[in-house]
C-alpha cells in the first residue's frame, strides 16, 4: 500500500507526516517481534540528525530494541549537534557495542546530496522524502510511504549500501563531546582534520532512487 503525504498546510502536512513514520515504526517493530519480517533492519538516508524520521526513531526505539530491530544511518548535515547525539544513543541503544563507523555516516561529499531521503525497514516498507542537498523551507512537500513493497525495498537498501560505502566516518568528538566547551584562558587544543581517504570509493555511478 502506497501513501502520499503532502497536502494542505505546512505545519499540518508535518505533523501528518510524523504520524505516518510512528505508525510505520510501531507496526514494523511488532512484525519483528513476531517474526514474520526476515530482516529485522531499519536503514535512513537523511538530511540531518532533525529530520522527521529521526523523531519517530526516537519514539518508538524502545519497542525497536524490544523486538531486536537494528539501524543504520547516513546523514548529508552532522548539524544541529543536539540532535546528532541523540540520534547516535538512540542506535548505540539498538545495536549496543558496536563501534560508531558501523552505526552512522557522513555523506561529506557534496556530489551525493543529490539522493533522495529515505527510509527501508524491514524487506518491504519504505519511505521516500526529497533530495538531501534542498533547503528545509524550500523543500518537496510530498512523501511516499510504502507498507508492503519488497522491490521497492530491496531498490531502497541497496541505495543506501552504495552511499554508505561512498560516505565517511563522522568525527567521534561530534558524537560523544559536549555541544559547548568552555576553554579555560590559555589552553590549546589540537584538532584533527578529517580528509577523504584517497583510497574512499568513488561517488560517480552509485544509484539513486526515487521511489
């Protein structure tokens, strides 16, 4: 079953919009708990750590824990850093001791921020928002939600496997440090330059899909 979301007014099509994502959530966490989803998995390629997505994420990351769902995620902006931390915990909380570079990654290279939001959970739901790279206030108001499409999925997940290898580490200090360090007078501190390996996957020729 396919959704649009999109009409009316801005404030009403978001709050719309996070109802879907909940309800999505809440249903694929009791299919994993149940068993009958053989891919207990949620993988987003977002635009940052605020989108809607993330919200709904956090709601329900309890009942996700529960039934043993697992995420991973890409993010175009590790801005606002708030958010970045919580998100981290939050999949820190679903797949606990793993390392951040398994959890989490930076599409840093500004050719990928062509590729379109989106969200697959499981082997047959998935969501499609609009292209990373759009302002928030200028953005596509329409998103498709998809409950029972495994190609459109499978289309999905691999995307995400594509960008994910294309992207790279986000800092661990954005991850784990306070959002504000007061320095006391005279101290230094050095900090490292994150580069893009010369050996990073090129970002040429990875697909993107529009659901």
């Amino acid at each position: 079953m396919r959704v649009v979301v999109g009409t009316g007014r801005s404030g009403d099509s978001k709050e719309a919009e996070i109802d879907r994502h909940l309800g999505m959530m809440t249903r694929f966490a009791a299919r994993a708990m149940s068993g009958s989803d053989a891919a207990p998995t949620i993988t987003m390629i977002l635009r940052s750590a605020a989108s809607l997505p993330v919200k709904a994420l956090l709601q329900t990351r309890d009942d996700l824990a529960r039934a043993g769902v697992s995420a991973r995620v890409v993010l175009a902006k590790i801005e606002p850093d708030a958010e970045l931390k919580q998100l981290y915990a939050c999949l820190c909380q679903l797949r606990p001791l793993r390392p951040a570079r398994e959890l989490l990654r930076w599409a840093h290279n500004p050719r990928l921020l062509d590729a379109h939001e989106q969200v697959t959970l499981g082997s047959s739901m998935c969501w499609s928002g609009d292209a990373m790279r759009r302002d928030a206030d200028k953005r596509n108001a329409l998103a498709l939600f998809d409950e029972n499409a495994p190609d459109t999925a499978q289309l999905g997940r691999l995307s995400f496997e594509a960008l994910w290898l294309a992207s790279i580490d986000v800092p661990q200090r954005r991850l784990t440090a306070p959002s504000a360090v007061v320095k006391p007078s005279g101290a230094f501190e050095a900090e490292a330059v994150l580069a893009a390996s010369p050996l990073q996957p090129s970002a040429q020729g990875w697909p993107l899909v529009r659901h």
